[in-house]
C-alpha cells in the first residue's frame, strides 16, 4: 500500500507571510489465521509419510510520503513556514496451527510429520520532506519542520501439536516442529531544508 501527500504554495507582496503543511497516514492490518490438520478422524498409510503443513506467508509493503513547499518573497518583509508530517502503522497478527487432535488415530508406516511455520514480513519506508524560502530587500525569515513516525507488530501465534489423540509410526519418527520466523524491515526519513534571504 502506499500513502502520498504533496502541497506547494507560493506567495509575494511588499509583506508576505505564508504557511504549507501536508500530512501522509497510511494504516495496515492484517490477520489471517491458518490452519492445518487431522481432528476426530482416524487415518493410516500402507507406505509412506503423513505431512501435515501449515505455512502463514504474509507481506505487507507500506510506502508513506508527504512533501511540502512553501515560497515567499516580498520587497520589505517575508516570512515562510512549511511544515510535514508522516506515519505508517502496520500490524499483522493471526495463528498459524498445524494439529492431530480431538481423539484422532493416525497410523503410518513411514514419518508423522506436523510442522506449522510463519514467515510474515512487514516492509515500511516512510518519508517526510518540507523546504521552505524566504527572500526579502529588508526582512525574511524560514521555518521547516518534517516528522516521521513508523509503527509496526507481528503478532499472534505459531502452535504445532498433538493432543488427545493416538498416533503410531511402525517405520519412521514422529516430528512435530513450529517455527516463526517473521521479519521487520522499516525506514523513516525526516528531511528539512530552510532558506532565508534578504
């Protein structure tokens, strides 16, 4: 997702005085739940592994910029003020389950495998950019301000098991394995630049 904000404003006169802000927000959230597995059932294999796999993959990709111009000039007193602001805030939560429960029986002559895995991913640039210029013969003054503000959370829960069930493997191991492996990877920028001439 992204979230653009741009203002410019320009202004002239013998005093001048201007003002520019521009504001960016963009909001994410994200929770799928995920769900693998056996439950009050029996199954069973002549040859061969039993899998079961729950995989939660989600990406969120979050660009967030807001950019303000602010131009004054005047032949006696000129005063520019530009102002920007940007926030991302990105969650994502949810459960990621792979299970053999409520009193299943599972047979297997090779391996009985449960295997839950999350790898979700937040990507979050956010940028913030406010020039201002001020030119007067007598009196000029600039202000710039540029903020940035990067909120991001993976939550939930990445569960494997067996629980309340019979499960047998004559020729092979019983695995049972949950990994999480999510990642943050978030920039912020805040950038001013102010000019002030008379």
């Amino acid at each position: 997702t992204g979230s653009v904000a741009a203002s410019i404003s320009a202004t002239s006169g013998s005093v001048s005085v201007s003002a520019n802000v521009a504001v960016a927000l963009a909001e994410n959230a994200v929770g799928p739940n995920v769900t693998a597995g056996i439950r009050n059932s029996d199954v069973s294999t002549s040859s061969g592994n039993i899998d079961i796999d729950a995989l939660s993959n989600t990406t969120v990709d979050a660009v967030t910029f807001a950019a303000s111009v602010d131009v004054s000039g005047s032949s006696s007193i000129a005063g520019s003020f530009s102002g920007a602001g940007a926030r991302a805030t990105n969650t994502i939560t949810g459960a990621t389950l792979a299970t053999i429960d409520t009193g299943s029986d599972v047979d297997a002559t090779g391996s009985i495998m449960v295997d839950a895995t999350d790898t979700s991913q937040i990507t979050s640039d956010v940028v913030a950019a406010s020039v201002t210029i001020a030119v007067s013969s007598s009196i000029s003054f600039s202000v710039g301000i540029s903020v940035t503000l990067a909120e991001n959370s993976i939550g939930g829960s990445t569960t494997a098991q067996i629980a309340d069930s019979d499960v047998d493997s004559t020729a092979g191991a019983v695995l049972v394995d949950a990994v999480g492996m999510q990642d943050i990877d978030a920039v912020a920028v805040a950038a001013t630049a102010s000019v002030s001439a008379s």
